[in-house]
C-alpha cells in the first residue's frame, strides 16, 4: 500500500466498510509510513508543540498535556492524560478543544507579557494536509475481527469448530460467555460478551494481521507447545496461521 502512494497504512474496527482511505477514525497499534509523509510529521509537530508550550496558571494537573504553566515552577515531570498525544494522529480530535481554563487576573506589565505566550502557545493543532493520504484495512479485513480481544478465549472444539462443551482441564482460564461455530470461515456466535443474540465475524481466519489485546487479557502458557496444544480459539488461529495440524 506505501508503494501505491499511500503516507500511511493503518487499521480501523469499522465494521460493515471496505478496506481504503480513512482520515477520521483509525487506530496507532498497527501504522506503517512512508519515510517523510506528512501524517507522521504533523502528528509529530502538533505533539512538540503541545511538550514545549507554556500552558495557562492552574493548567498543570488538569486534563491537559502540560511540561510547564505559567506562574509556577517547572515540575519535574509532564503532565500528560492517557490518548492525548496519541488522539493528535487525527488533528481533529485535539483534546484542548473541549478543556475550558480559567481566566487569569494578573495585570502587571510582566504578567500581561507571560499570559500573552500562553495565549500564543495554546493554538489548535495544525491540521492535516489536504492531500494526506491514510489507508486502513477495516471491515472484514481489519485486524481486531473482535472489539477486545476476549472471542480468542474461548474453550474450542478443534473437530466440530465450535465452542467445546466438554469439561477439562483449566476451565478456570477459559471465557465461556461465547458460543460459536465456524461455518465457510466466519465465526457465527449465538451469544457473547454482548449478551445473547447472533453476531458473525467475517473472515475470521483471513486477516493479513491481528490486534489480540494482551494487553487487557492473557493466560500464562510455559511454552509455545502449551499454547499450540492448549483448547482456546487462539490455538486454532496460531494452527493456522504456523501451517500446522490441529
């Protein structure tokens, strides 16, 4: 896709559109870039500006990126809230835009000189350029076919393609919220984390990547054989994926 013409590739959890362009709704755990596209250097360059600003008094701690305010001592850390420097891929989406400060009475000569580079500090981010081109795989080809991850977990039947309703060992470690089959290589659920109602996954299996989540659900497996020969979904993506025989 970079050799298509593409700045940047990503991936979105829309589902129902096609793979293509995207501007306003893609994620940063998976990106490739071309060296110099301008998405990653305005990204970057709204990022350094909002680092080495001088926010409003009473800013720091707030919800705002903020290294330093006015009328205070530099701290010896930054102050910055989880996503906002990551939700400036998308200048839009520039978290300043909803943060209301307080209004400064300071009058003197030297104070009226500070506020005025606080002012001159705390514009909107830079938007994107016009011709800035973003490709996200989505749909059925995004990388996360399932919103958190928690479908991988699941007890499975390699022989029948479904959730296995057979009692085993480490029972403890495995979601049972879900029922599923494979039928043509979507996973049809009859219920899950949503609750009960059918649900379908496209293309399951078929994905050039995936976003599985550790980060917010993972099991402890000693080696990858245990992982490989262990009844969560997971193994019938890893068996997959590796070539290997279920």
């Amino acid at each position: 896709k970079l050799d298509e013409g593409w700045d940047v590739v990503a991936y979105s959890d829309k589902g129902g559109e096609p793979s293509g362009a995207c501007r306003q709704h893609y994620t940063s755990n998976f990106m490739a870039g071309r060296k110099g596209n301008v998405v990653s250097g305005t990204w970057w360059e709204n990022i350094k500006v909002k680092l080495t600003r001088l926010c409003g008094e009473g800013d720091y701690g707030a919800d705002k990126v903020c290294c330093r305010a006015a009328f205070m001592e530099d701290p010896e850390s930054c102050n910055v809230p989880w996503g906002y420097l990551e939700w400036l891929k998308v200048p839009e989406n520039d978290p300043d835009v909803y943060f209301v400060g307080s209004n400064s009475t300071r009058d003197s000569p030297e104070e009226l000189k500070l506020l005025e580079i606080v002012r001159r500090t705390n514009q909107p981010a830079k938007a994107l350029p016009e011709d800035a081109r973003i490709f996200c795989f989505q749909g059925n080809e995004s990388f996360a076919p399932h919103l958190n991850g928690e479908v991988w977990w699941q007890k499975w039947d390699f022989a029948t393609r479904a959730t296995s309703t057979v009692e085993g060992d480490g029972d403890g470690y495995i979601n049972y919220r879900f029922q599923c089959k494979d039928e043509n290589g979507g996973l049809v659920c009859e219920k899950g984390q949503w609750g009960e109602g059918q649900r379908v996954i496209p293309n399951v299996w078929g994905r050039i990547a995936y976003h599985l989540f550790f980060q917010t659900t993972k099991f402890h497996a000693d080696t990858t054989e245990d992982v490989l020969n262990s009844d969560w979904l997971l193994a019938e993506l890893y068996h997959r994926s590796l070539g290997k025989v279920a």
